[in-house]
C-alpha cells in the first residue's frame, strides 16, 4: 500500500466511515492507524458480505449454542 | 533442499550422558534409567542459558522449581511411582495459560497480573500431575495474535534456524524451544494457526486438537469459539503421549466435551488409509520452489506405506478464511474493550490492528459467520466421508525474515496469504503439522495432516508412520547442535 494510496484512503466516505466505527467502539486510533485500516477496508468489507451471497446459508444455523443450565464454574 | 541438516546426532547431557532427542525416546530412557530427569533438565537449562538471550525463547525461567520438580519425578522412579510419559519431561509452557509458580502475562502490558494469580490452568494442573517438569513460560505474540511490538518491553521471538527470521506466531517461545532443545514439549494455542505456524517455522511437529478436546479456561482468550490448546514436539507420537494428559473434560469450559483421548497402535502401516492431497490455494505463484517437491515427495512417502491418495479440494475456503478473522477479531474486541478504550497505546500495533477489525464488522456479520461455518463443518464432514485424511502444506512459504514487520506501520495481515491454518480453526477439525523438507536456504517445510473431529488417532497414525520413514523431524538448527554438543 503505497502512503499516497494510504493518504487518500484516510480521506473521504471509506475513512469517514472507519473513523466513525471505531469512534463508536470507542478505539481511539491514530490518523496513522485510520489511514491503514481505512485503506484494508473495503477488502474486509467484501469479503464479510460475501459470506451473506453463499446460498447454502441462507437457511443455516449458526454455529452458537446457549444453555439455559448453563452455570459458572472457576477453573482453579 | 540443497543446505538441509543431516539429523545431529544425540547432544551431550550435563553429565556427559547422551541424550534422547524425542520426548518418546526421554520416556523410555528414564524407565531404563539410562538418563535422570534431572540430567535432562540440567541439559535443557545449558541450553537455555547458552541460546535464549540470542532467540527470546523464555519470557521467565523457572531453573529452580524445574530442579525440585525432576527431583521428585527421580524420586518417584526410584519408589516405582510411574505418572506416564511426561513424568520428568522438561516441558515448556506459553504465556497465555496461567501457572502458579509464575507471572502469566501474555507477553503484554495489560493483562491484569491478578487474573491468574496463584492459579494453574486446567491444562498446566493436569502437566503437573503428570509429573512434566515446567521449565518455563515461554514467549508469544501479544495474546496471541499479531507480529512483536519492538516498542513494547518484550522480548523478539526469533528462529533458531536463523535468528533473522520470525519462529512463527503466536506460540513462538514454544516452537523455538522444541527446536533449539529448551524443553522436549511445550504447549501452544492455535485460534488461526497458532500451533502449526510455528512448528511449521521451526521444523517441529504441532498438533491442534479437536475444539473441545482440551479445556480452554486458565487461557488468556483470543477467540472463544477459536481458542485450541495443544502441544508441540519433535514428533506425532510425542504430541499424542502429551494429548492423552491434556485432554479430557472440565467443568469450567462448557465447550469441553467428556472426550478423553487414548493412544493406539502405532504400526506404521498406512495400508488403505484414504488420504486427501489438497493443492488449490496453496500453492500460490510466490510460493517456496522447494515446496511442490517437498510435498509431492511426502504425498509418495504416504503411499509407498500403503495409503491411497486422490486430489480433493477444500470446500468454502474464501469463506471460512474470512469467517476466523471475523470471527477471531470480533470476540477478541469483545474480551479487550475496556482496555482497548483507555489504554489503546499499551497493546501492540498488530493487536490493535486486529481489534479495529472488530470494531469494523457488524454484529450481523458474526453471526453470519457463525452460520457460515455451520455450513463449512457439513461439507467437511462430507469430505472426510470419502478420505480418512487431508493433506496439505502449512506455509507456502518459509519463516520470514523479522525486519521488514518491526518497522512502524508494517502491513502484517499479508503473512496470512502465504499461511494455510485459519480455515481449520473455523471448522475444529484435529491439524497436526509436520515437517517434510528444507528450502535451499536450509529453512523448514511443513505439511498438514487434518482430519475427522475426534479422530486425532487417524492423523496422528499417518503423521507418525510418515516420521518412522523419514528424519525431517529429528533435524537440529545448527545453532542449537552447536550449542549442545
């Protein structure tokens, strides 16, 4: 990723949008680290909403189970 | 493969004994009383005090209670007290799991110190009871996760094949530990791969059992859904004698099912074993030129042991790769985000980098993982109908060397293009890695060995009948034969 690249990718909706998400999680990034994470962005964002287009899972359960038995216990 | 090792010969012992290279042949040379536990540790702390400040093995050594420890395994042999094959094995520990003869940090700043205090993981309680002796807590990637931080008060974990490359993550300390002879086992986590990278970097032998095989709590978490605990050695029987200590329920994980695990025969004969060769997607354009021959020769080795092999492929491979960092990052921000808000500049930059990702996705895109991976496990268990076992290469390419990712800013998550592991955790299946070859700069190869969810006998069978008819695992750096000899 090249730091012009880098530059631009802090800048506009995609940064907008990745600074405010982190704002939201309360993650105070530096304008060096939005810039990088802006920049891997968009690729995240399709690779994730790409596991929404697979037909198979368009009915499937997740992977998550709750117990309602289900107790605390310390491991030591 | 033009610089491999040869396989060093046994090293010298602190009393001059010669030493046995595997945790196997240590077991039985204790029984034979040929070696003393004591001799093996006193060996391993030689090595440790001649190697760790050049390769960040050890985060603390515990010389001392290692001492006391293999004297009371010694004791115990000499009363006709026999507690299994770890008794009186020198046996490292990754940071990440409490022990309560030392700090746990997780090789960071913010881990409360008083979260395992005094307390021994599952895991290390069960290791002890065993009679391994703990000869220390060994280096890792900040909670498991990332690249070293050379801003951080930590040291950098380095490879003993060559110092300037990375051991591999996040179970660095026990990859490097096994290699170099600091301890004959170690354990490691793997939640992306955190077992088998490193045994793939540093020529060992790494197995991740089952999800739910081993209780996970006293494990500093990465991703709960995630999180394996297993042990790396020199060998695939080495892994199962540890396997078999490890496993087995606990009440306070309510993932681990009453699976104990037993070893089996080790026959060495692999006559009708199915084995799937997978090459799709791991054998990139910059992938090692020493790789393809590598693999095809251990794919050949499997056969002409009895195995029949078919090319297969790998069912949702894009999705589950991302399903792990999904999956991986959101359950991590999860864990750290109290102190992600108020102490951001205290974690590592490749931790934080895997935090933001969290703080990217939605909580519908994990769920949408989760489901995608409910989808995964049904057509890998349709796999494993046709073939006993999947092979395939760990890395595509060897250890890399450490500087271009302690500069500030490096772009880390490109390592993952060439590392071949996230895919498994996603699905739970048991991945044993195994070294199978060297590159022509002499550093290691590594081939997986996947198979059926509680079925580790199958693959740690076909791991070990490949090891009986080769030496890659037994090889040495030649660090570390210089160090021991």
């Amino acid at each position: 990723m090249s730091e012009q690249k880098t530059e631009t990718a802090g800048a506009g909706e995609t940064g907008e949008r990745v600074r405010a998400l982190l704002a939201a999680a309360g993650l105070p990034a530096s304008e060096a680290e939005i810039r990088r994470f802006a920049a891997a962005y968009p690729g995240y964002r399709a690779a994730a909403d790409a596991l929404y287009a697979v037909p198979e899972a368009r009915y499937a359960d997740p992977a998550l189970r709750f117990r309602a038995e289900a107790r605390i216990t310390d491991w030591a | 493969m033009t610089q491999a090792p040869e396989a060093a010969p046994a090293s010298a012992g602190a009393a001059g004994a010669a030493l046995p290279r595997t945790l196997t042949e240590a077991a039985a040379a204790l029984r034979a009383g040929r070696v003393t536990s004591r001799g093996l540790t006193e060996a391993a702390i030689a090595v440790a005090d001649r190697l760790d400040p050049a390769l960040g093995t050890y985060l603390a050594r515990l010389d001392e209670q290692a001492l006391a420890a293999a004297d009371a395994a010694d004791r115990d042999f000499a009363a006709g007290v026999d507690r299994g094959p770890l008794q009186g094995i020198p046996f490292g520990v990754k940071d990440i799991l409490a022990t309560a003869d030392a700090p746990t940090t997780a090789q960071s700043l913010v881990l409360d110190p008083a979260w395992a205090a005094g307390r021994d993981a599952p895991v290390v309680a069960r290791l002890r009871a065993a009679g391994a002796v703990i000869t220390g807590k060994v280096s890792t990637m900040e909670f498991a996760v990332g690249m070293p931080d050379p801003e951080k008060p930590f040291p950098i974990p380095r490879n003993p094949w060559d110092p300037e490359t990375w051991p591999g993550g996040s179970s660095s300390g026990t990859g490097s530990g096994v290699a170099s002879g600091m301890f004959l086992a170690g354990l490691g986590t793997d939640t992306g791969g955190s077992i088998r990278i490193p045994a793939a970097f540093c020529g060992v032998t790494g197995l991740m059992p089952t999800f739910g095989r081993v209780p996970k709590s006293g494990c500093a978490p990465l991703g709960y859904s995630l999180d394996h605990i297993g042990p790396l050695a020199r060998s695939a029987r080495d892994c199962a004698a540890v396997l078999e200590v490890i496993a087995g329920p606990h009440p306070s994980d309510p993932d681990c099912v009453d699976a104990p695990f037993r070893s089996g025969e080790w026959s060495g004969d692999l006559t009708g074993l199915r084995v799937g060769v997978v090459r799709e997607h791991h054998f990139p354009a910059e992938a090692d030129p020493a790789l393809e021959p590598a693999v095809d020769a251990a794919v050949d080795a499997l056969r002409g042991l009895g195995a029949e092999t078919a090319e297969v492929t790998l069912p949702y491979w894009d999705e589950m790769c991302t399903a792990d960092i999904v999956t991986m990052a959101c359950e991590a921000l999860a864990y750290h985000q109290p102190d992600a808000t108020s102490r951001w500049g205290d974690y590592f930059a490749s931790t934080r980098a895997i935090l933001a990702i969290g703080a990217l996705m939605s909580g519908a895109d994990y769920v949408q993982a989760q489901r995608m991976r409910r989808v995964a496990q049904d057509a890998i268990a349709r796999l494993f109908d046709r073939v006993d076992v999947v092979v395939c290469p760990t890395v595509s390419r060897p250890a890399p060397r450490l500087e271009p990712y302690l500069r500030e800013g490096a772009e880390v998550m490109e390592l993952f293009s060439f590392i071949h592991t996230g895919y498994w955790d996603c699905l739970g299946n048991p991945v044993l890695a195994a070294p199978i070859g060297f590159t022509a700069e002499g550093l290691p190869l590594s081939l997986q060995f996947a198979g059926r969810a509680f079925e580790e006998m199958t693959l740690l069978r076909a791991a070990d009948a490949f090891q009986q008819a080769t030496d890659w695992h037994l090889r040495v750096p030649p660090l570390a034969a210089g160090a021991a000899a």
